[in-house]
C-alpha cells in the first residue's frame, strides 16, 4: 500500500475517519468538498494497483474541467506517471503500488454500466432530480464490486459530497431516514482556516439571503418554497426605457409546442432592461415574423433555450435554432442549458443587484410572470399554470450574460 499523507479541516479529519459503507461530506462554498473527494479517492487508490476507483460528476463538463484536472494535479503532485484516455474517461497509472480512476457522469444513470469499481465518489448529487439522483446512487452502488488483488476481505463503499440544496435526496438518505451505514459530516464555509479574509463576506453578497444558511452554513434549509423570482418587485423594478429603434436588440426566447415566447431587452451600461414581450407563439417561423414585424432595421441578438438545436420547428426539418441564423439572427445558445437553479439565481441576483428592470406597462404577462411562478410539491418550479415561459426565456438570456459565479480561492487548494 503506498503512504499517502494529507492535510485536513476539522470536518475533513473527521470525515476521513468514518468507516461506514456510505459516508457523505455535506458542506457549503469553500469547505472543500472537491478536495476532500480528491483526498479520499487518493487513499482508496493507494490499497492496491488494481484498484479501480469510481469518480462521478452531475455532467461530462464538470468532469473535463473539474474533476479530471484535480485527479491529475494530484497524480503529478504524489509524483505517479499516469495516462488520461479521455475516449475512455480513465485515467490509468503505471505505479505498482496505485490503482486506476473511472470518471463518469450522474445525468444519464443507464449509462453507468460495463465496469466494477472498489471504491465509488458522487460529487454534487443533489443537482439531479430526486428521482434521477436515486437511480444513479442505486446503479453505483451496483457497480461497486470489485475485489482488487491484494486487498483481503475489501471492503466496496460509496461516498457522496453535497451542498445541502434542500430537502432532496441527500437530506433524505442522510438525515431524515438514515439507514445502517449511512453516516454524515456537516461543514460550514468559516472551518475553513484557509479560505482569503473576505471570501464569506463575498458570497454573502453573491447569493440571496435564503440560500446563505444553505451556501455557507452548511445547513439544510427549504430552498423551493413560495414564489421562484423572490428578489423581484413590480414597483422596485419598473421602468419606463423603451426601445430608442437604433439600439440592439436582446432577445431571450423559450421554445415550446404551440405556446413559444420570447422577452425582448436594451442592455444600457450593463444594465437589462426588459422592453417588450412576445407570448403564445405558435412555432419558431411564426415567432421569427413577429419580430421582424415589430423591430426593423437593427441588430438583433437571440439567446434561446439551447435544446432548440435539437427540436425541429412545426413543419420543418431544420432546428428552431437553424432557422434564427437563417433569419439574420446572432444566436447565442451554449452546447446545453444550465442548471434550472443557476439559471433562477442569476435573474435573482440580476433584480437584487439592480442590473435588471422590466416595463411591466409593456411587459404585463411577463411581469406577472415573475410574480406568480411557485415551487411545485417537488421542489421544482411549477409549469402547469402557464407562468414559466417568459421566465425561462429573461433567464436564458440574464444566465448567459451575467452566470452567478461562485467566487474562487488558490487558498482552498491548499488542503493537501
């Protein structure tokens, strides 16, 4: 086995220390949560050179720009030769005393099939729905079989680490129902000993005061209850901007079958101004009209839900995003939407910060919108009364211009 020496919080050490089959490390911003997956996955590595240890993030994304660079960052910094097969998602190492690492994504559980591991890690497992997240820890677990040469009697376990995003999945496996090996170490952002002096009171001003019990305290809190858009207000944020016909034109659009909708914005030294609305489109060509109609002459940018490169427009064979570029549209769409949470957040912070306000005289559905919007039973913003068009459509353009990004520290990967 080879030695492995690590640097740990309070909560890391005594998250180190479990020896349950389902431990999870469940703490806000900066409490190294990543790291302390690292460390441990590092440890799980070093009982023997066939051990395959499996690493899960929400997305492939997280995995390319997160997970697999700290793999190899620490591979280089213990000094063991290894190879990333990115075709494979493994990273294999040539060190007679060190085990392999199997990255995977949680958003597609079907997919988790065709290998063992000794060891399983599960980052951010609460971004999934409950459903979806349920199934994924069910076929991890699954998977985690293997018996590495050398290990006698292994013992196969399976970790999570989780910011508490509420009632879901992770509060229910670890606090609510706790069944036999399922035990849990809570951390709040201030254990960290490591952190710059001013990072809590950056996030502090980051995020809504409801998600800093959850975001820095560590706590689970309700985090989907009452109205979604909770930061806007009618009179605060209303406006009497207008479109000056020579401006450019932003465009936040969300496709649906039959009841497409689209809210049109002026950005004015950073600031969004919400200037017009288009609701109960039929189809992307009938929406494309009304916006020629209505504005002329200008240039006009288009920020759309991103699944519109998959979906053809009614009566089409091109996609809807296909068919704005051939109207002379700047498009700007990402490979995939973000995360429904991140996108509220952003139109949140964007109406707290004042840097976004809506004519709710030119914007009466829109603005009524944002008003009436709920949380479903499930935790999720409810799309049966018909309030969550134009939402959708301000947040892809508000997310795209303005992501709420959590703030960083070089410091917190010093916990080595």
């Amino acid at each position: 086995m080879r030695q492995v020496t690590i640097k740990s919080t309070q909560p890391q050490s005594d998250f180190h220390s479990l020896t349950c089959k389902h431990p999870a490390f469940v703490g806000g911003f900066g409490t190294g949560k990543s790291e302390t997956m690292a460390n441990q996955a590092f440890m799980d590595a070093s009982h023997s050179s066939s051990a395959l240890i499996g690493l899960y993030e929400p997305t492939y994304d997280l995995v390319r720009l997160i997970m697999a660079p700290r793999i190899e960052e620490k591979l280089q910094q213990y000094g063991i030769r290894y190879r990333y097969n990115k075709s494979e998602n493994i990273i294999y190492t040539s060190n007679g005393q060190f085990g392999d690492f199997v990255l995977r994504t949680l958003d597609n559980p079907s997919r988790i099939i065709g290998y063992e591991t000794y060891r399983a890690h599960v980052d951010e497992i609460d971004t999934l729905k409950e459903d979806k997240a349920r199934e994924a820890w069910i076929k991890i677990i699954a998977r985690n079989r293997q018996s590495p040469k050398g290990v006698d009697k292994p013992f196969n376990r399976v970790s999570a680490y989780s910011t508490p995003e509420g009632f879901k999945f992770v509060y229910k496996s670890w606090k609510k129902d706790v069944k036999k090996g399922y035990e849990m170490i809570q951390a709040s952002t201030m254990s960290n000993p490591f952190l710059p002096a001013d990072y809590v009171e950056t996030l502090k001003e980051t995020y809504p005061e409801q998600l800093i019990a959850a975001y820095i305290n560590g706590e689970f809190v309700n985090l989907t209850s009452g109205t979604v858009y909770t930061e806007f207000d009618r009179v605060t944020h209303d406006t009497d901007v207008v479109w000056n016909k020579r401006e450019p034109l932003h465009i936040g659009m969300d496709f649906n079958v039959c009841n497409m909708s689209a809210v049109i914005s002026v950005i004015r030294k950073g600031v969004v101004y919400d200037i017009g609305e288009i609701t109960g489109g039929y189809d992307t060509p009938s929406i494309i009209n009304s916006i020629r109609e209505r504005y002329q002459q200008c240039q006009i940018n288009i920020y759309p839900d991103a699944s519109g490169k998959n979906r053809n427009a009614q009566g089409a064979s091109e996609s809807s995003i296909q068919l704005l570029i051939q109207a002379g549209f700047q498009v700007f769409a990402k490979s995939k939407n973000p995360f429904v949470k991140d996108r509220i957040l952003a139109v949140n912070m964007s109406f707290k910060n004042s840097k976004h306000f809506v004519n709710v005289k030119e914007c009466p559905v829109h603005s009524s919108n944002l008003e009436q919007q709920v949380y479903n039973t499930a935790g999720e913003p409810d799309k049966t009364q018909g309030n969550d068009h134009t939402c959708d459509a301000t947040g892809y353009l508000i997310h795209y211009k303005f992501p709420v990004v959590r703030p960083t520290t070089n410091a917190a990967r010093m916990i080595v």
